[in-house]
C-alpha cells in the first residue's frame, strides 16, 4: 500500500471515529433575512390585545408583536422572529397559534386603549403573565376572542 493511500484511510478512520463519539460540535447556519427595515427613533409603547398577553406596537405601520418575550413581525406569509424590536429577524416555521389567530380587528378594537411604555413591558410583562394583571384591570370586558379558536365569544363580563 503506498504512503497516500494509508494516509488517505487514516484520515477516514479519524473522521468516522470523531463523528461517532460526539467529538463534532454542531453546526450553526445562518441565512440573512431581507425584510424591509423599521427605523425607530425610540424603543416603541405597545398596546395589549384584550383576552391575550400579546402586544404591538400602534405606532408602527408594519406589524409587530411582543409575546413571551420575543417580538414577532409577519412579511409576505412568512413570520419572523427577534429578542429585539428592531432585529435581527430570523425566520421562523410556525409562530405562536395565539399570533395567528388575532382578530383582523385588532388595531381597532384597541385604538383607545394606552399606551405602554417599552420600559414597563420590558420589565413587567412576566409578572403581569403570571399575575393575570390584564384580566384583573378589566381589558376586553363584555366580549372575549378565542384566540384558539379564531372566534369571538360574547357575554363574558366576569373577565376572561
């Protein structure tokens, strides 16, 4: 056998044997997403969507949305994702049912509602989760959305 070829299978052997102990740490790709940039003077306030614990930015002509405390922002039936506002964005398969099922309705129903400053969300929207705060200070009183289901729910007037 000559000096490439023992070379040659050793390489191999080293490999396969690397490969199967667990040696190779994995592998991370990443693939730029193109989607049109949002400039923001300001970290933006949201506004919650009644009956849910998601929220957008009102001032915002894209759609954005914090929830669990990642910010999701759909593009042309695509949906992307970010720990921030402002990105990076990357491209999710299957957001949150909840995201998709918000009523169309949505910017309407709550065009009164306040403004939350990012600060406050930022740092309170765990507790306000697991406290049920938004239920306890009566948001969506009188009409409820399954945002399960797709449908609105009428005649609840006990909260949600």
């Amino acid at each position: 056998m000559n000096t490439h070829r023992k070379l040659f299978i050793a390489t191999m052997l080293l490999l396969l044997l690397g490969f199967s102990s667990g040696a190779v740490a994995g592998v991370r790709i990443n693939i730029g997403v193109s989607l049109p940039p949002l400039v923001f003077s300001a970290p933006p306030p949201v506004v919650v969507i009644p009956g849910t614990y998601v929220y957008f930015c009102p001032d915002v002509e894209a759609d954005i949305f914090f929830y669990h405390g990642y910010w999701y922002r759909p593009h042309r039936e695509r949906w992307y994702r970010s720990s921030s506002y402002n990105g990076p964005w990357g491209y999710i398969a299957s957001p949150p049912t909840v995201l998709i099922n918000l009523p169309p309705d949505y910017r309407r129903i709550t065009i009164h509602h306040q403004r939350i400053p990012y600060g406050d969300l930022h740092e309170n929207w765990r507790s306000w989760e697991r406290g049920r705060y938004w239920e306890r200070h009566g948001w969506g009183r009188g009409e409820r959305y399954d945002y399960e289901r797709g449908q609105r729910e009428r005649g609840h007037r006990e909260g949600w």
